[in-house]
C-alpha cells in the first residue's frame, strides 16, 4: 500500500480592489505512492527550488525557468507522469478526502515571482502543518525529520 498525498498549485497575487491577497487554485494532482516527506515531495521541492518564476521568457534563459503559475503546473505534471496510473489530476474540491497521508501547497507568487512550498500530515480531522517555506529550504525539513525518528 502506497503513501498517497496531493499537491495543490496555487496562484497567489494581491486584488488591487482590496489590498489583500487572493489565491487562485490551478491544480490538484494525486500521486499514489511515495507521499512521505522523504519520497517525491523531497524531489519535487529540490526541482522547484532549481528553478525561477519569471513573467516572461528572455532569449538567454538557461536554467529551469517557471513562466508563472500556469507553466510551473504544466512543467511539473509533466515531470511527474510517465504512463499510466500513480498520478492523476483531481478536482480541487477533493483535496483531503482522497485518502491522502499527505498534502502539499505549492504558492506561486505572481507580484513576487516567489514560490513557497507547504507541507500537511493529514491525519485526524484537520490537517497539521508541518513546512512552510521556500522549496530550497525543505530539504533541511527532511533531514530533521530523518534524525528525529533516529533518537
């Protein structure tokens, strides 16, 4: 049996008529297996943090570069899906009651070019945070958890 979670990219951008911050979601994608904190989302938090949001792409872009949050979405669903089954997209409404261990934001701020990646256990009746920062940053998150369940 796999260790389900789900990742929800999400637009962040601030609403000029209010001043305050409104996210769009873009996506849900379930992945079956692997969910724990050490398993794809380490992966996945590495290759966010490789690359850069940009609005617009220049001709001298070398890097992985992140055309806002509609790109990131497509590039990283890309990246995930192989063949059939192990990733599926979802509607958005279903985050959390698909069973999943696991939950994963993945922020995109627009006015910024920032991403943030956010991390949930979900077990019991709400889900616990247990990351919020930059992707870079999470894999300091996994090492502590490593050595934590070493004592």
């Amino acid at each position: 049996m796999g260790t389900r979670s789900t990742y929800r990219i999400r637009e962040a951008f601030n609403d000029e008529s209010t001043n305050k911050k409104v996210f769009k979601d873009l996506a849900l994608v379930y992945v079956q297996y692997d969910g724990y904190p050490e398993g794809h989302p380490s992966e996945t938090a590495e290759w966010l943090g490789s690359g850069k949001v940009v609005n617009g792409i220049g001709l001298n872009d070398k890097k992985l570069i992140f055309n806002g949050a509609g790109c990131l979405a497509a590039q990283m669903i890309a990246r995930m899906k192989d063949g059939p089954g192990g990733v599926y997209l979802q509607d958005i409404k279903s985050r959390g009651k698909c069973w999943e261990e696991y939950l994963y934001d993945i922020i995109v701020d627009s006015n910024k070019n920032e991403i943030e990646f956010v991390a949930y256990e979900n077990y019991g009746k709400r889900p616990k945070e247990i990351f919020r920062g930059k992707p870079e940053n999470f894999a300091n998150f996994v090492e502590s958890l490593k050595h934590g369940r070493n004592k």
